[in-house]
C-alpha cells in the first residue's frame, strides 16, 4: 500500500477510536492547518503501530513527531505565526500525543502550559469562535490538572477566562465547565499556601492561614452551591451495575473475601462520568486543602469531612470500570486526576483499594484496549 494510503488508515482508525464521543471542530474552507496535519498524522501512525504492535509503524510515528515538533516549534518562535489557529490546534494534537504515548513524565506539562501562553498572547476574545471555543473546553481539565502538579497559578482562574470566550455559545456552558470554572480556582491556593508554609527571608507572606482557609472555605461552598444546582441531574446519570470479578475484595471475619463495593456505576455517557468523577475528585482536593490548614482541629468537623471524602473517593473508585471500557476514547482522560484525588484519600488508608488503584492506573498507562502513558506517573504527582 502506497504511503499516502496508509496514512489515511491510520488517521480514520484513530478519528474512530478516539475522537467518537466529541465535537468535530469544523473550519472555514481555506484555514491552514499545515502543522496540525503533521502533529496529527504523526499520533495516528504512533496509536496504529502500539495498537496492533507493528514496532516499524510506532518508528515511523516517533519520527513523524520529532519533523512536527520542529515545525511546531519554527512557527512559535514566530510573532505571527504562534498566534494562528493551526499552532493553537496543533499545540493541543501534541500535549494529547504526550498524554496518550509519550515516555516523558512531564512531556503533556510542558505542551499544556505552553498552551495557556500561547492564550496569554491571543486574548480571551479571540477564543469566541466555535473552532476556538471548542479547543479551549478540551484542554481545560488538563491545563488546571498541570497547574495543581506543578503549583503554578493558571490564567484560566481570571473571570474574563471563564465569560468571554462563551459569550457568542452561551449554550456551550453546561454542568461540566461551570464545574471547572470552580475547580480552576484551586491552583492559586495552592500556590499561596506554598508560599505562607514555606516563606522565603524578607519577603512578605502574601495573606495570612485563617484568610486563606477561607478562601479554600470559598471554593467549597462554591462546589456545594454547584452540587444543589446540578447535582440531581448532572450527578445520577448512571445506572449502578454488579461489580465485576476485577473489583478489589476485603477480608470478612469468616476468613472469605467480599467485594469492596457491591456495584459499579454505569453512566449514560463519557459526559456524564467527567461530570460526575471530576466533581468528586474536586471535592476530595479542597477539602484536603482545608484540612492541612486546620491547626486547631475539631475533631466533629474533622471527622465529618474525612466521611465526606471517603465516600467521593468510592464513587470514583467505582467509575473506573466504565472509563476502563472507554479508553479509546479522548474523553476518557477525565478519569485520571480524579483517581490520583482516590489513592490519596482512599488507598493510602486501604491496603486492598490502594493496590487496585496501581494496578488499573497500569493498565491505563500501556493497556490492548487503549492508554494513556502519563497514567504511569501519576501516584507520583503531588497535586495536593
């Protein structure tokens, strides 16, 4: 088969196995998406060679990446170029090509956090055209996940970020991106606590641990005003389902093993788990973040928020089947912070969960039936 042939194999194998459940994004007729193509022929040659293990193809696609990175790189050291919409596009094709296959720990950071430059320089008006609106909802959840990772502020947390780009699609704003509006506000606080546990001499703390307790107070209550508009219909659209022989299992004092959760959540769509396990994820990392600054304990309060988190974290937990079924799909990613927010609450204290959660985050990260590379680094984050 002549090469340009194979080529259009390897893009509709890939359009089908992971692009299915979103928005085309659909251009003007003559809109230059050179680097784009070559980004994205690059991935589709990679996925069909790991796919079907054919080392000579997964060769060729780790080429390809390494001429698109170049020309990727040629444009953005351009002051006219970084600032077109085939950068802005390809930019996102290769921080999913990190996600997805990259052998980097930090790989899809530094693509995710040059993709918020490159928004920086273009404003937020220039995100209002659907094209463009459509990318910057895709790359929301990765761009606050890096942020958190890294402790950087994102610029995505400033409300000009969170109206304009919307203002043409008021439609497009629904459950799940008013969610992330909220959880983009997590990175700073982070980034304040850091500064007031950790000051540097002479230099003044920026606020002080009761005023940035409320503030993490904030983001909590902004969550549950959240949950009582959109929790009834944003967060029961699954059907729960008999666990599978996978689900992990407790000793009983009979000396026999029973499951860990009895059923598993089976959601009406890949929207609708993203909702779902980001919201309960979200949860879990604010309230950690109130609880590392409760100097002055009470146990009540204390005792009723470790409940409160236990039992998000079990409803990730018992998400990950669905996404597991998913994973040739783009949207599946959303799974990924919010089972590093599990470990963190639940399998750390629970030896049988906490090694379920490695072993499918293993299975994520190099699985037959889709991956997601990055998944192989994940316990090793500090997002909180």
């Amino acid at each position: 088969m002549m090469p340009g042939a194979m080529d259009d194999v390897f893009l509709t194998y890939t359009h089908t196995h992971l692009l299915r459940e979103g928005d085309d994004i659909v251009v003007q007729p003559g809109t230059d998406r050179t680097i784009t193509t070559k980004c994205f022929v690059a991935l589709a040659t990679t996925i069909f060679g790991l796919d079907n293990r054919e080392k000579p193809i997964v060769q060729r696609g780790l080429r390809r990446y390494g001429v698109a990175l170049k020309a990727l790189n040629r444009a953005l050291s351009d002051s006219d170029d970084c600032r077109s919409f085939d950068v802005l596009e390809a930019v996102i094709v290769m921080a999913l090509f990190e996600l997805l296959v990259g052998d980097r720990e930090d790989g899809w950071i530094g693509h995710a956090r040059g993709f918020e430059q490159l928004l920086d320089m273009r404003g937020p008006e220039s995100m209002q055209a659907l094209p463009c609106l459509i990318i910057l909802e895709r790359a929301r959840t990765a761009m606050i996940f890096a942020a958190l990772v890294t402790h950087n502020r994102t610029l995505i947390s400033n409300p000009k970020w969170k109206q304009i780009p919307w203002m043409l699609h008021p439609e497009r704003k629904d459950a799940l991106q008013l969610l992330l509006d909220i959880v983009a506000d997590c990175p700073d606080i982070f980034v304040l606590r850091d500064q007031v546990l950790t000051p540097r001499k002479g230099v003044p703390l920026p606020i002080s641990i009761p005023s940035l307790r409320d503030k993490g107070l904030k983001i909590l209550h902004d969550l549950e005003n959240w949950e009582t508009l959109w929790g009834s219909m944003a967060l029961s659209r699954w059907d729960a389902v008999p666990s599978p022989s996978t689900t992990p299992t407790h000793s009983r004092p009979d000396g026999l093993r029973q499951l860990a959760w009895p059923t598993v959540l089976r959601y009406h769509s890949l929207h609708d788990a993203s909702v779902s396990t980001t919201f309960h994820g979200a949860l879990i990392l604010v309230l950690l973040f109130i609880q590392s600054l409760n100097v002055d304990s009470q146990e009540p309060a204390e005792t009723g928020q470790l409940k409160r988190m236990y039992v998000s974290g079990i409803t990730i937990c018992r998400s990950v089947d669905y996404h597991l079924e998913k994973l040739r799909d783009v949207g599946s990613s959303s799974i990924l912070f919010p089972m590093r927010m599990a470990f963190e609450i639940v399998g750390k204290t629970d030896k049988d969960i906490g090694t379920w959660l490695a072993f499918q985050l293993k299975v994520i990260s190099s699985g037959s039936s889709g991956r997601w590379a990055m998944a192989e680094h994940l316990l090793g984050m500090r997002p909180t």
